[in-house]
C-alpha cells in the first residue's frame, strides 16, 4: 500500500503564545494611545489604525508565507537580505529620506510613510549570521581564518546603527549575535574578549553624549530633578504604582491623558500595568518567557544547524528587546527608546517581529 504523506505542522504552543501576545498588544495600544491620537490628529483610534495598516495587515501576510517556506531557502538569499538591511540602513544618512527624532537618525519617510529599517537590519543580521556561522567549511576555533572573516562581514550592520546612534538596538544586536556565536561553539575566551569590546563602546557612547550620561545618572537616582530628566520615569514610576495588584480597569489610566510621554510606544507596559495590575503586568511577563522556552524548545530540536541559529537569534532577539523595555519601565534598567514587540506602536517594527515568528514557525515545521 502506498505510504501516506505526513502533514507536517508548526508548533502549536509556540503559535499560540505569539497570536496572545499579539491580541494582547492591540488592546493595550488601542486603549494607551487613545488620548495622544486625539490630542495630536483629532483620533482616538489614529495610532490602533496605523498599527492594523502597517504593520497587522502585512505581518500576517508575511508570517503565513514564511511559515511556508523552507528556511533553507535564506541560507542561498543570506546576501541579498543582509545587503538590502545595510542599503536601508545608509539610506537614513540621505538627506530628504533619512529623519532625525530625539537625536537620533534612525527613520526613514518615503512614499509617505515612516518607519525604522533597523528592525529589517535585525532580522538581516540574523539571517547573514546564521549562513555564515552554519558552514562546515569554517573553523570558528580558527579566529584569523574562521571568526575574523564572520565579524568582519556583519560588522558594518553594527557601525551604521552606531552612527544614528542608536544605543538600544545596537545593545540588542549584540546580544543577538553573541547569542549565537555561542551556540556555534565560539570558544569562550574570543567571547570573553568581544564583550570586553562591546563594554568599552558602550561606556564610550555614555560619556560621548551628555543625554545619555543624564538617563544613567537617573536611572540610579530617580528622585533627582523629578520635573526635568528624571519626569519620565518617575511618571512611569506613579503609572505602575497607581495599578496596584488588580489595576484601575482597562480604558482608566490617568497617567496616558497627557502625563507619561511615549504612551504609545517606549511607556506602553506602563500604561498597561496601571490599567490591568500587577497580575496583568506579570502575566506578560510569563507569557515572553513562555515563547523564549518555547523557542528554545524548537532550537534543542532542530538537527539543522542553520535553523538551529535562526531561531536561537530570533528568540534573543525578541527577549532581549522586552527584557529592555519592561526593565526600563521598572527601574532596573536605564531608559533606551526600545519598544515593546507585539505592543508598542511601530508598523515596522510588528511587521518585522511577524516575519521573524513565521521563520520560527516554519523552523518547528520542517523538523
């Protein structure tokens, strides 16, 4: 008899937990961002609109054609996504196309429509990464021969993001990729000294600008120059702290009408834990590290090398960023801009984090 065909099927957990997270995110922003639409364009609605337009609509599309597509497959077009992550990347350098906002040059306008090519240079990174570091032709314990050559290729990634500057998702990227430098075996002492050099280009970028010498000093000492520096996060501070254990109720925030800046955006867990409480707010929490588990999960049983540093760069990525948002929003980290995924306002920066579940998804599928 014939043998009948297995239908093969991503992993459903890790589905679930990604579709929460994301219906989570669009009634949190949809009731965070209702004051500042209204104040800023006369719509409540304006910012949830954005969001479904920009980056729902065409996420889903992109997350339903990549869970299908072998991941195989970007292993040949590694070059062409990273290339057109570092194009964008020097297009924000361009007069009339590249935008500054607060101090940084990190957004493009075209065709009437903003949006930040860093996230694309993520997933660019990702991908480019994980060809290289999966050839069995390379010895990574070689560094003149084997690692240099990596770093050197993927090192333009991180220069142009330096020179925004945008310290958040230069932190992030790098954490990406020593993430997996380590699962493909690395030797720890060529890691032990990148850190070294990451640790003395952050400290250097603190010092470079007094902004961010600013926010470091509050992030140690909240209670210093409340209405100037420090208004942020000790708004931030009084919206967490107003939710209590059950919140105010979903639509209640006081601190969204006009009080905590970027309620759309960097200050949306906050907006979030003053309406929802400390369950809600913790519940997110568990539910990021129930897809990082997850992805993990996935990554341990994956025999495929190259999908095996997809999703563990994916993955890091993804927790790396929340962890840096929610901790910024807590007081256990220093305010960096970074958004929250599947939460905060970014047509791009959602578009992107779908694109990158999909890959993942179709990871769990094929193996």
């Amino acid at each position: 008899m014939p043998s009948t065909p297995v239908i093969k099927k991503a992993d459903r957990p890790f589905l679930g937990y990604i579709f929460l997270w994301l219906i989570i995110g669009l009634v949190v922003l949809t009731s965070a961002s209702g004051p500042a639409g209204y104040e800023k364009f006369g719509d409540t609605y304006f910012f949830i609109k954005r969001q479904i337009i920009y980056g729902l609509i065409p996420g889903v599309i992109l997350f339903l054609v990549l869970a299908r597509v072998k991941y195989e497959y970007w292993r040949n077009w590694s070059w062409v996504v990273y290339l057109g992550a570092l194009l964008l990347l020097v297009l924000v350098f361009v007069p009339g196309v590249g935008m500054e906002l607060n101090g940084s040059r990190s957004w493009l306008s075209m065709f009437g429509y903003n949006f930040q090519p860093s996230e694309m240079a993520k997933l660019g990174l990702i991908v480019m990464a994980a060809a290289l570091l999966s050839n069995k032709k390379r010895d990574l314990a070689d560094w003149q021969n084997g690692l240099l050559p990596v770093l050197a290729i993927l090192a333009p990634a991180f220069v142009l993001v330096l020179l925004q500057p945008d310290v958040g998702t230069l932190s992030i990227m790098a954490l990406i990729l020593f993430a997996m430098l380590f699962v493909a075996r690395v030797p720890k002492i060529y890691l032990f000294v990148l850190g070294g050099l990451c640790g003395v280009v952050l400290v250097a970028m603190v010092f470079a600008a007094p902004y961010r010498m600013q926010r470091l000093t509050v992030f140690l000492h909240p209670e210093l120059d409340p209405q100037g520096v420090g208004y942020h996060i000790n708004q931030a501070f009084l919206a967490i702290g107003s939710g209590g254990f059950w919140g105010l109720g979903l639509g209640h925030s006081r601190q969204k009408f006009q009080y905590l800046p970027e309620v759309s955006a960097d200050s949306v867990y906050a907006v979030m834990a003053e309406e929802l409480g400390f369950l809600f707010a913790a519940g997110l929490v568990v539910l990021i590290l129930a897809v990082v588990w997850r992805g993990l999960k996935i990554a341990k049983n994956t025999s495929n090398n190259f999908g095996r540093l997809l999703v563990i760069g994916i993955i890091t990525w993804l927790a790396w960023q929340s962890f840096l948002n929610i901790g910024a929003m807590v007081g256990i980290l220093p305010l960096t801009g970074v958004p929250l995924p599947f939460v905060s306002h970014g047509g791009s920066a959602l578009m992107t984090a779908l694109a990158a579940a999909g890959i993942v998804a179709n990871v769990s599928r094929e193996n």
